[in-house]
C-alpha cells in the first residue's frame, strides 16, 4: 500500500520532467534547424521580376552546391576518423603481441596489470647496470666506453670517419634533438621550484650552459653530465641525466622471395678500354657464373676505344652464353649522370632493380643480394658506403711483389678506407628513380650529379638505407691533377690524392723514409763495430 502511494506521488513529477524534457529537445531542434536569420539569408529576387525565374534556379544551384559540398567534407572527416581507428587499433593490437612477449628478460609476461610496473622496473635497472653510480671492469683498454663533449653550438668526438670532423656542429636533425631535448630538461630541474628551497633561487638559462658529456652503451642507454654556472663565482651546478634504452620489440618477421629479381647494372663508360675488361672478368665471376639473375647496360660516350669495348663485351656475350646485356653508343662529351639517366630510362621490361655501377668497381655476389634486399619498390632505397682501396704499390711496395686482386681485397686500416663521402654507386627500383625525376642533366662531366640525387631521395618519403658493406670496393687508379685547375682547386685535387694513396702512418713512412734508412745504416754500423 505504501508502496503505491509512493508511485502514485511520484509518477506526476516524472510526467513534468518528462514534458520539460521533451520541451527542451524540441527548443534545441528548433535552434539547429532554424534558418539563418534575415542578414544572413540571400536576398530572393521578387517572382515578377525579369531575372525572377533565373534567380531561383541560381540560388537553387548555390544551395546545392553548398549541401554537396558539406556533404563531401563529411565523407572526407568519416574517412579520416576510420583512419584514425583503424591505426589505433593496429597500434592497440601491436601492444598486446608485444606486451607479453617483447619485454625482455626478467618481466612478468604472465600478468598484463604488472606490465606497465614492470617495464619501468626494467628502465630503472638500466641505470644501475650502466656505468652510472658505479664502475665496472673491463678486460682491456679497448673495452672502456668513451663520451663525447659538446657545447651548445659544436660537438666534440673521438670517431670522425672521414665526413666527420673532430670538432663540428652536429648535422644530423636526430643528434641535434637529442642533446637539446638534454639542456631542456637539465634547465627544467634547476629551475623547478623542488630543487632550491630558497624562493629567490637563481633562475637557469641556457646561457649557463658550460659543457655537457655523453656517452652511449648500445645496450643499456645514454648518460649526460651537464655543467653550468653557479649563481656565485667558483660554483657550479652538474645534472646527471640517462636515457634507458627499453627491451627490444619484434616489428617484423618476413620472408623475403629474391628468386626472381633481376638486377640491372648500368655502367657508364669513355675510353678506359682495360679497365672494363679488368670489369667484366669479374661481372662474369660473379654476376653471371655465381649469381645469374643480372642484366648490363654500357652507355658509351664517343668512338675512341669503342670496338675495343664492344670486342669484350661480345667475347664475354659468347663464351659464357650471356645474352642479357645492351650497349648504347652517344657521340657527345661524356656525362655520368645522363649516361646512367639513359641506361636506366631505356629499359622496357617489367619493374627492376636498377645498380648503378662505374668500371673501377669490384663486387660479390653477397653484395647483389643485399642490393636486393634493401630496395623496395616506393618504399626503399639503397646508398652503401664502399670500401675504397689504398695504392697496393705503397701498400705492398715493401713485399716484393704485389699480391692478386682477390687477395688485396681485405678490409683493414692498412688497405683502405670507408668512403663515407660517396653516393655515386646506389640501388633502387626504376620506378622510384623515375618518379623522383632521375639526374640532373644539366651537370657535365664526372662528379655532383650522384649526390644531386641522393638528396632528392632524402628530401622525399622514401627511407633511405645507407650502410657500410664488405662486398663493394673503389679499386685504387692514379688520380690526375691537371694543370689547368686554379691553385685552390689543384690543392683540393692534391689533397684528395693523398687521402686515396695511403693511410697516414703509411704516408708517414714515405715521409720520414731518409731518416728510417739513415737510422738503419747506424743500426748496421753499430752492430758491425760489435
């Protein structure tokens, strides 16, 4: 009874609530779909006017263009949130393939809700198993982790390779970041208001900034020790910072079909008739008797040596049953980069690897598969960093003999040098080439147009993979200063023989070569008088 009293009072209210509520829908309804008011509206044309008729049809037509096209902006603004759905769920899914499995040794895979704790707990091992607090032994010399210092503009470094210099500004984007990204938060924990229980703590700039060091240990993370001024004379303020690295994720696990990838070598040539014989003894060793899946291009400049070229091209066509070549003859002054452009253009078969190669190359056969793959077509392209070979004539010049070009073959900092300056030998598809708009034909002459191109594919979405490669090396030729260059350029010239001929002990001794002789005829004298 009570009960239904208790409904009966209150079944009124719940009829206002639902009338007011009601109301208030339709007063919303009413508010979206209310045209626009008398200011905003187009001005009708009166029905007896001349244009009358025409004025409505072409407000008519307005107005349809208008629903179309808010039509199309919603189907536009659809796409992007299924977009946006269906990458949050891959990426949703990804978590959860590698939340259990890609956490590294020591995590709980077992419990999803420990997961997050337990990665953090990992991260802060990170430190504790870096040389952070503490240090730790090393069997030699060599194994001792070195750092780097910088300062706000420069960045000083012990590997410099041969496009990096002792003391340089860091170019790459992902360097600069890094270190920025350190001198931030090194100024946001001194300027945070825990780190000084005096209110009118000195307030950091970056302008305080001393030096910074930093070193990476590949498995365990990066540490920064940055120093700055003191709010008085004499003192100093260091911050240690350290970026864990996290356990490493499974991205991909492909199988990769190169069976039927045919890779076109185009080498373009003038003159140097005993150089591509030099190269074609080793295209039939290892291009076409080791690896078979290979066609040549020879664009060729001129007419001096022609028959010549074409004599050992057609000897090799005959004696190794090889009929996958082509050999285009220009009458014009010799370009490389138009050279390669036509090889590359005049192909008319399905999509290719395209190898751009110069005569005084050598390469294995494992250096044409990794050509293969780590190109894809509108996703990859390659740029491997050659070994280039020293003069054997200073390198071996004490052994008597110089030894075959098989065996000079060998990457040692006696023997030559990654030549990290060179873009000129690249793999890519031929689509990918030609929709990046090949060379720039306008360059003559040897030299500027490969790296021309490689900017290009920098500068496009394309991932670029460039690496050091142990089956590509530059065989070493005379290189030629002309007179005719200005003192500048003959420097440069003499400059970049001397980095070709040797190493830099090995041009010592060439050096300082009378004093060695003088140092061991007083050697064989004292012995004698012994």
């Amino acid at each position: 009874m009570m009960v239904r009293r208790g409904l009966s009072a209150c079944l009124p209210r719940m009829v206002v609530l639902l009338v007011v509520l009601c109301s208030a829908v339709s007063v919303l309804y009413m508010l979206a779909c209310t045209p626009k008011g008398i200011d905003e509206q187009l001005a009708f044309p009166r029905a007896n006017s001349p244009t009358g008729k025409e004025g409505y049809q072409a407000i008519l037509q307005e107005r349809e263009e208008q629903h179309r096209n808010y039509i199309n902006s919603l189907k536009k603004q659809i796409a992007q949130l299924k977009d946006e759905l269906q990458e949050r769920s891959e990426q949703l899914k990804s978590l959860q393939d590698h939340g259990t499995d890609s956490l590294g040794p020591g995590l709980e895979r077992s419990n999803p809700e420990k997961t997050p704790a337990d990665l953090l707990e990992f991260l802060r091992s990170q430190i504790d198993r870096a040389e952070v607090h503490a240090g730790a032994k090393l069997p030699t010399e060599y194994a001792a982790v070195p750092f780097e210092s910088f300062t706000l503009q420069k960045v000083y470094q012990l590997e410099t390779g041969l496009t990096r210099h002792p003391e340089e500004k860091p170019v790459r984007k992902d360097k600069r970041d890094e270190l920025a990204e350190a001198i931030e938060l090194a100024l946001e924990t001194l300027n945070s208001p825990d780190s000084d229980s005096n209110a009118n703590h000195h307030m950091y700039a970056a302008s305080d900034f001393i030096e910074g060091m930093y070193r990476t240990e590949k498995d365990k993370g990066t540490l920064y020790e940055l120093t700055f001024k003191g709010d008085r004379p004499h003192k100093f303020r260091r911050i240690v910072l350290f970026r864990p690295f996290g356990p490493i994720m499974k991205v991909k696990n492909e199988n990769l079909n190169m069976a039927n990838t045919l890779i076109n070598i185009v080498v373009p040539l003038a003159k140097r008739a005993s150089k591509f014989r030099q190269f074609m003894q080793n295209f039939r060793e290892m291009g076409i008797e080791q690896d078979g899946r290979i066609h040549l291009t020879v664009v060729y400049f001129g007419k001096e040596q022609m028959n010549e070229v074409k004599a050992i091209l057609e000897n090799t066509s005959r004696s190794a049953n090889f009929k996958n070549f082509t050999f285009i003859q220009l009458n014009e002054e010799f370009s490389r980069g138009k050279g390669l452009d036509i090889g590359a253009r005049i192909w008319k078969g399905n999509n290719v690897v395209l190898f751009f190669c110069d005569v005084d190359i050598y390469f294995t056969a494992e250096f044409l598969n990794t050509c293969r793959l780590n190109t894809q077509p509108g996703k990859k392209v390659f740029y491997p960093v050659l070994f280039s070979q020293y003069n054997p004539g200073i390198i071996y010049g004490h052994h008597g003999s110089i030894p075959s070009l098989e065996q000079q073959l060998v990457i040692k900092k006696e023997t030559g040098f990654w030549r990290d300056f060179g873009f000129g030998m690249t793999c890519q598809y031929r689509s990918d080439f030609i929709n990046i708009g090949g060379f720039d034909l306008d360059i003559k002459g040897w030299g500027g147009e490969d790296v021309h191109l490689y900017r290009k594919y920098l500068h496009s979405n394309l991932i670029v993979v460039r690496t050091p490669v142990r089956g590509l090396f530059h065989l070493w030729h005379e290189k030629r200063c002309l007179d005719e260059l200005s003192p500048e350029q003959y420097k440069m010239c003499m400059q970049s023989k001397a980095m070709n001929e040797a190493s830099h002990g090995q041009l010592g001794m060439l050096v300082f070569r009378h004093e060695i002789e003088a140092h061991l005829r007083k050697q064989k004298t004292s012995g004698k008088k012994t």
